[in-house]
C-alpha cells in the first residue's frame, strides 16, 4: 500500500504542475492549490511505511517522468532521444529501489521480531 | 544573489522532508507546520531564483540538491539504509529527474 500512495502523489503530481502552469481563474488556481495538498498528503502517508528520502527522491522522478510523458502525449511536445534516456534511467531506478527496499523491509521485521523476544 | 535563493530553496526541500519524519513521530498541529512552512518558503525562493536563472537550470538544481540532500539527511538523522544498491538506484532517479528538467 506504501508504494501505491508514493504512485498516487507522484500522478496528482502532474495535475497540479500542469494546474500551476494553466490556470488562470480562482476555481483553476483552488483546483491546483488542493491537488498540492493531496500530493503531500500521500507523500506523508507513504513515510509511514518506506524510508523518506526513498519516497521524496521517487515521488521526484516519477512525477519528473510523468510530466515528460504527458506532455508528449496530450500537449503535442516532442520527446527527443535524451528525455528517453532519461525516463529509462528513472524507471530502472524505481524498479531496483522498490526490489531491494521489499528486501530490506523483511529483514527489519525479522530483527524487531528477534529484538522483541 | 539569486543562486543564493536557489540553494535557500533546495534546503527547503531538505527540511521539509525532515519535517515529515519528525511529525510522523508525533502527529500535532505545531508539528505538521514544520511540512508546510519549509515547503512553502522554499517554493517563494524558488520563484525568487528564477526570475534571474534560466527556468530549466534552477529547476534541475533545485530538484537534485533537494532529493540528494533529502536522502543524506535520511541516512543521517533517521537510520534509513546506505547499502550502496539503495544509493546506486537513488542516483538513477535523481540523475534522470535533474536531467529531464534541464532539458525542458
């Protein structure tokens, strides 16, 4: 569940950067205002579970890749060799980050466990 | 003065995320302050640098010293692993997401 709460903020992500570059009414800029606020939220959530710097770095480059991909897809932007590149660099560090930290996890509740007894 | 805006705004980010870890420990009101303000007045410096540094550039900067300095702070002050896999694959992220944003 941590790791859905880092993926939900890093997508409420790209809506408020997108609400902070287009908006331009009182509703728009509220719209945006809150969507900031559901993001931290989420971020919050997942620092109960997965060590912070973890989630604040993949919250970072999730939402850094996000935002490449949909303006390529939705705002017509081109994405050039390099952005790829560089969304490949960010996907392969997720996925090894989240490998080795489910690791890392099961060893520290089998040392709280052997701690408690 | 405007790079010194620029790092201003980076650790904003640095204590912010130490002020999530130290509301976590204790979820108050005065506590939950020490999120939003750092946060807040590192978004104010932000805007501040970039009126003089190129957009792409103060973006990167900020993007990269704040998750790096997040990461070091977490391994320092909150026990959070330094196996060197963890470091290599933060180092993924943050270089891909500093790239990304000097490229736009």
């Amino acid at each position: 569940m941590a790791w859905s709460y880092v993926l939900f903020a890093a997508i409420v992500e790209i809506f408020w950067v997108i609400g902070l570059r287009y908006s331009n009414s009182i509703v728009e800029w509220l719209g945006t205002i809150i969507m900031i606020i559901c993001s931290f939220y989420f971020i919050i959530k997942a620092c109960e579970k997965l060590p912070s710097g973890t989630v604040y770095a993949v919250f970072t480059g999730a939402g850094a890749a996000g935002i490449v991909i949909v303006d390529a897809s939705f705002f017509g932007a081109a994405l050039s060799i390099k952005q790829l590149l560089f969304v490949g660099l960010i996907i392969v560090g997720v996925i090894g980050i989240k490998l080795t930290s489910d690791n890392e996890t099961s060893e520290k509740h089998v040392h709280t466990y052997k701690g408690a007894e | 003065m405007a790079w010194i805006y620029l790092i201003i705004a980076s650790f904003g980010e640095i204590f912010g995320v130490i002020g999530i870890n130290y509301y976590l420990q204790r979820k108050t009101f005065q506590r939950l302050l020490f999120v939003i303000l750092p946060f807040g007045v590192g978004f104010v410096f932000l805007s501040m640098a970039m009126q003089e540094i190129p957009l792409g550039t103060a973006y990167a900067i900020w993007t990269g010293l704040g998750a790096a300095g997040a990461v070091l702070m977490g391994m320092i002050f909150f026990k959070e692993s330094t196996s060197w896999k963890r470091i290599f694959f933060l180092l993924c992220i943050i270089t891909g997401a500093v790239g990304l944003k000097i490229l736009h």
